[in-house]
C-alpha cells in the first residue's frame, strides 16, 4: 500500500492531524502484517495528487492499493491512475479521508474514511465554552469521535 500526505515541511495547523493519519495507517498496516512501500507528498487539491500519484507509478509501478490524506488529493489520483490505464479497483484500490460529497460522484466512486465534522465542531464549541466558564480550573480534556470506512467501487465496495 502506498500513501499520499501532505508535504512533511508544511507548517499549517493540519499537520499534526496529517502526521497522525500517517502513523496510525502505518501501525494498522503493521497490525495486519502490511507495510507502506510508497510515500508521496501532495498540497491538498486534485492536481498535486494527480502529480503524486504519476511520481508514484513511476516509482512503484506495481502498487495495489493508495490511502490518499484527503478526499481532494484523491480526485486527481483516480484521475492519473486512469490516465495512465490503471484499473481500479482491478489492479490499484484508492481510498480517500473526509467522505466529502462529491466522493459518491467520481468515476468510480471513492472509497473515504468519514470524519464527523459537524460533531467536531459541536464538540469543540461545547469544550471552549467549558473552558471560558470554568476559567483557570479548567482541565484539558480530549474527546474521540468515531470514524468509519465508507466503501465504494474504489476499493471494490459495492456502488
């Protein structure tokens, strides 16, 4: 499986998020007894991860499978893969993160990890007003909400 992130010298406040999407999809694929063969870098939007995806065949020609950072990136891959006569999910499975909208539109659609935005936000809203109340007793706290897989004809899902 091949991975396509977001540049590791980027200094914006998704980062630390894209850092973690990284390694958590490097221990789950270590759990499985995978590896990350390939790792390319891409700025957020269709046309860097079309240009990731083409410096990804030219270096991995026989990868099977790409977990791209977001669901953007992810439109310019399925681009290049097919622009380059790559079936998919036949002979390289694409999945994206976000789940946005247009993810059930491509051709084929894509495969995304959702991530509930709005109950991020929610939560995030109630945890600052907390904070303004509480003052100087406040403690920090984390809240985790769940993901899941949406699967789609990327990766073999049914439409």
């Amino acid at each position: 499986m091949a991975f396509i992130r977001e540049p590791s010298s980027a200094q914006v406040r998704g980062f630390i998020s894209a850092q973690k999407r990284l390694s958590g999809t490097q221990a789950a694929l270590h759990q499985h007894g995978l590896e990350c063969t390939a790792i390319e870098e891409a700025n957020w939007d269709p046309q860097s991860g079309y240009d990731a995806a083409v410096r990804l065949l030219q270096r991995a020609p026989s990868t099977d499978a790409i977990f791209v950072q977001n669901d953007l990136m992810a439109l310019g891959v399925l681009h290049a893969l097919y622009d380059h006569g790559v079936r998919i999910p036949e002979d390289c499975a694409v999945i994206g993160c976000d789940n946005l909208s247009t993810s059930a539109h491509t051709i084929p659609p894509l495969s995304s990890i959702h991530i509930p935005v709005h109950e991020t936000g929610r939560v995030a809203v109630k945890l600052l007003l907390e904070a303004i109340q509480e003052g100087e007793d406040f403690q920090q706290r984390r809240s985790f909400l769940p993901t899941r897989v949406v699967a789609r004809q990327s990766t073999g899902g049914t439409p």
